[in-house]
C-alpha cells in the first residue's frame, strides 16, 4: 500500500484513505473517506508526485480510484463525482484530460 508523509502526522498516511484535496493558499485540505478532513502545511502541488491524484480545477486534485464518472450540467459546465457521491467542480483546462479518462454521465 502506498502512503504519504505529512508533517504534523506521527505515521504515514494512506493514500486509500484520501478522497480529495482542496487548495489553500500555502496549505492542503485533505478529505477522508470516513467523512473527516484535516489541514497540512503542503501546497497542493506536493501531492502531485503521487499519480494517484489528478487535478480537476486549479485548487482541486481527486484520488483517482475514488472517482465515480463525469456529469455535464449546465452548458459549458462539467462536475466530477466520487464514489461518495460528492460533486467537485471541473474547471475547462482539464475538461478534455478528464473526458479522456472518465466516462461520462
């Protein structure tokens, strides 16, 4: 199993455990698949190296194997789901990326 080390975290993360992440500045949301969400003091970019995680918007990467399908809304609008049922926006520059990948709903 993969993990990650992430400061303020006395053991490795699994990267199972992780839903998606969320952008803030200088900081990382981190969304669990039990529900909870924690702060770490990493850019979002740092979890780039980890291919398991694919960026759908500037401040949004998912855990790829947690990813449900695509959903086109409104005209030139397209949203992500999870398996959790969490709907993420997908900004345009990774729409093509994302189409590729994901079939669509």
């Amino acid at each position: 199993m993969d993990t990650i080390n992430l400061p303020g975290f006395s053991r490795p993360i699994l990267l199972n455990d992780i839903l998606w992440l969320k952008g803030e500045a200088t900081y990382t949301r981190i969304y669990y698949k039990d529900g909870s969400h924690a702060i770490v003091t990493k850019p979002l970019n740092y979890f780039s190296q980890h291919s398991t995680f694919i960026r759908v918007h500037r401040s949004i990467m998912v855990n790829s194997m947690y990813v449900h399908g695509l959903i086109q809304g409104k005209p030139r609008s397209l949203k992500l789901q999870l398996s959790t049922g969490t709907l993420l926006d997908v900004s345009r520059p990774y729409y093509q990326l994302l189409g590729d990948l994901f079939p669509s709903k």
